[in-house]
C-alpha cells in the first residue's frame, strides 16, 4: 500500500515537473508581466513552472484527495467571484476534498480571523482570494508561520510579497492583457472609436476597486491599445464604480447627462458595471454599436446576451473555470510537494476577446 502511494505521488510529481502547474489542463499559462514578477533563472523567463519538487526520501503525510481545503472569497457579492467560487468548490468536491468556502463580506479583518480559523481547525491547503492586495504580505507571513500549502486566487499580490513563502503560488491572469483586448475591441470597429470623425476617441471609464491590479492595469492598458495604434484619446470622466452593477448604472447615466453626444466609448472594467451601464445607455436613447461603444471584462452569461443582442461592443473572456482549474491543479502541486522559486509564482490562464463573431462558443 505504502508502495503504491508513493507510486502515485511520484507519478503526480512528475507530471506535475513536466506540466508546472500551469501547463496542463485546457488553459495555457503565460510569461509573468514584468510590472507584477521578475524573471527568474529557474523559471529562464516563461512558464511559471514549480522550481524544485524532487521527491525526497520522505514522502509527504498527507494523501491530496480527501483532505479539508479551506476557501477564503473576498465577498460573496460579486458577480464574477460568485462565478469562479462556484467552480471551485465543484471541482474540489468531485475530487473528493472537504471543502469550507468562506465570505470575507468585503473585510480584511474578518477574512484574517476566517484564515486563522482555517489554521486552527488544521486544514489541509488554503486558496485565498485577498480582500485587499495590500494585505498580502501579512497573510503570506500567516500561512508561512503555519506551514499550510496556499494559492492566492484572483489579486495578485507582487512577486517580491510572494518571494517570502515557497509554499505559495498565485493562479489569475495577466490584468494588462484584458485592457489591451479592450482596447483592441474598440480597435476594430468601423471607425476605430471615433464615431463623430473629430480625429479623438472621447470615452469615459468606469472603474473597479482602484486598490485592484485588475482595475489599475485594464484601465491603462485599454486607452494604451488606441494610443498604441495612433489614436488620440480623450477621457471625460474616470470614476470608481467597484465591479457593481448599481453604481455602473449611475456613473452611466451621470456621465451621459453631464457629456451627452460627446461620450463616444464607454469602458467598464468589468462586465456587470458594463451590464448597469447599458441601462442607462438606453435610457438616455443612445445605440451601442451606432451613437456609441461599450465594453467590459468577464463575460458574464448578462454579458453575452447582449454582445449576441448588438448591445455591447463586446467582453473579454476572463476563465473562472480555467482559473479554478488551475488553482485546484496547483494545489494539490504544493500538497504533492512542489516549491516556488522567487519570481515564478504567478500562473496565468489567458483572458479571450469576445466578439458578435465568436460569442456562441462561449454561451451555454
Ligand atoms: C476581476 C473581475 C471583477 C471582479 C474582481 C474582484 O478579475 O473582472 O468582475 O470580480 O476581479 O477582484
């Protein structure tokens, strides 16, 4: 029995070697921004792939499936994590994990008791998605101190905060590709962004919780995309609408008031703001895709129904599946073993343009 273990974990630290985490599965993973991770020699630049999991004479106590996993989410009222928090604990369940999925309610002092619970009950691993990225260097030292095998979900603390902890790995995507794809999306209209032929893209940008890599870097990657390409750009409003529907609707429909025929494209750093927009976009009498572009992130089911409909310019896909995915894959990793060298602990699924053209492939 102990021979057949030992089989099968050194079977799945082999194939964990040859993957890294972030080579299996049905999602690629991707070269760290350089913004967010520096190269390192073990990772030779690309794949973020486990720097050392040779086994060792030992073998590690705890068998993967079956353990207790604990599931830290920063709030449960979000549209996108409720999406990704669902994944997660379906497939950690088909495998077989006992499974605790916890809600932060949008408090770092609460999801620091909840981490510490976690510990205390002993956990096997723990997947945390931060409340605030700035608290990651005290939640880092918390599972260091107690020597639980983490992945950190969805914000993406910096690789020198990751640095600390070998037993750590952060599974997302690369923020700067979605603004890019925003950016691109406005890119291939018929008149680049500039509906009114003044020569400027006039937009206005509706955006998450600033404390978010997400929001910081779509938001400069999207205008960064036309600029890019030449464009001149004009902002007449950038306002945090924290990835809420709600206030997406009301930064609309202030904006539209305020900027009238001037707003040109209307960027949304996330789907459901862009879901709230589009209300007020129609409401003011306005046609996306004719007076007016709009785009957001996520793809959201509300999402593609409009792209299909003609009332969103489009959406970049970000794979709450693939992530969790991922996630999970990488975490049974660091159960199986595997350490992260500095520098190569962010693995990224890549984020898709979704267009009128492609949306079918994603609905359903
Ligand atoms: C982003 C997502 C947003 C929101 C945010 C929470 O990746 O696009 O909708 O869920 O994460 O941190």
């Amino acid at each position: 029995m102990k021979k057949l273990f030992a089989f099968v974990l050194s079977t799945a630290m082999l194939f964990s070697l040859l993957t890294g985490c972030g080579g299996g599965g049905a999602s690629s993973s991707q070269p760290a921004p350089s913004s967010s991770a520096p190269q390192s020699e073990a990772s030779g630049g690309s794949e973020a792939a486990p720097a050392s999991s040779a086994p060792e004479e030992s073998t590690p106590e705890a068998a993967p499936a079956g353990g207790t996993i604990g599931v830290c989410i920063y709030k449960f009222d979000d549209a996108f994590m409720t999406t990704y928090r669902n994944a997660l604990q379906k497939i950690l369940e088909d495998k077989g994990y006992t499974v605790t999925v916890v809600d932060g309610n949008n408090d770092q002092a609460k999801q620091n008791e909840q981490i510490n619970t976690f510990i205390t009950q002993g956990v096997d691993a723990l997947i945390i998605n931060p409340v605030m990225t700035s608290a990651a260097a005290t939640i880092i030292d918390t599972v260091k101190t107690a020597d639980i095998p983490t992945v950190l979900i969805n914000r993406e603390p910096t690789a020198d905060e990751m640095a600390a902890y070998d037993k750590l790995v952060y599974v997302g995507c690369d923020a700067a590709q979605s603004g890019t794809f925003q950016g691109e999306l406005i890119l291939e209209t018929a008149n680049k962004g500039d509906i009114n032929g003044d020569g400027k893209v006039s937009y206005i940008m509706i955006q998450g919780d600033p404390e978010n890599i997400d929001a910081k870097l779509r938001t400069e990657y999207s205008v960064k995309a036309l600029t890019d390409a030449g464009m001149e750009v004009e902002q007449l409003n950038l306002t945090r609408g924290d990835w809420d529907r709600e206030k997406g609707q009301t930064i609309c429909a202030n904006d539209l008031a305020q900027f009238g025929d001037q707003i040109e494209v209307v960027f949304c750093n996330n789907d459901d703001m862009a879901v709230g927009a589009l209300q007020s976009i129609q409401s003011a009498g306005r046609k996306v895709n004719e007076d007016i572009y709009l785009v957001g992130v996520d793809a959201l089911d509300a999402a593609l129904n409009e792209v299909k409909a003609g009332n969103m310019t489009g959406t970049v896909l970000n794979d709450a599946n693939g992530q969790a995915a991922k996630a999970v894959e990488c975490m049974e990793g660091l159960l199986a073993g595997d350490t992260y060298a500095a520098g190569s602990q962010s693995v990224y699924v890549d984020y898709v343009k979704v267009t009128p053209a492609n949306v079918a492939d994603f609905m359903g």
